[in-house]
C-alpha cells in the first residue's frame, strides 16, 4: 500500500523496539522513531482526523485501535 502512495518513509512510536523497523526494511521502507510518545502523537492527529484533513481507509482493527486510545486519554484526563 506505501508504495502505491510512493512512501518511502514513515514515523511511529517506540512501541516493539526494533521489529516495526525491521519488518518496514524488508519493504524498502524506512521506520523512524518519534521522539513524541504515542499519547502525544495521537493528540496531534486527532484534530487532523476530525477536520477531514486526514481520511484513513475502513479498516475495524484501525477504528478500534484509535478507539481505545481515545478511551485511554479520556481516562487519564479524569485522572489529572
């Protein structure tokens, strides 16, 4: 799918160590770790997701995983 789009790039967070760069190399696709942690990226991109700026593909487990970070946020918001 990256290729599709000509991404050769892409940015996530620290979660697996090396696995997801890994897994990302044998694509030919470079994984760079975020220096953000993945609450933060998360609250940078939801403005981006709910203004139409960003259209994800339909996909359950995506709408579910962003889901549950929504949910974790909420919760330690409550808790601040």
């Amino acid at each position: 799918m990256l290729s599709r789009y000509r991404i050769s790039k892409v940015v996530g967070d620290r979660f697996g160590g090396q696995f997801p760069a890994e897994q990302f190399a044998k694509r030919g696709v470079r994984y760079e770790a975020s220096s953000k942690a993945k609450s933060d990226i998360y609250v940078d991109f939801l403005p981006k997701l709910n203004s139409g700026t960003v259209v994800l593909p339909r996909n359950d487990i995506l709408v579910a995983a962003i889901g549950d970070e929504e949910l974790r946020r909420r919760r330690n918001e409550t808790y601040l």
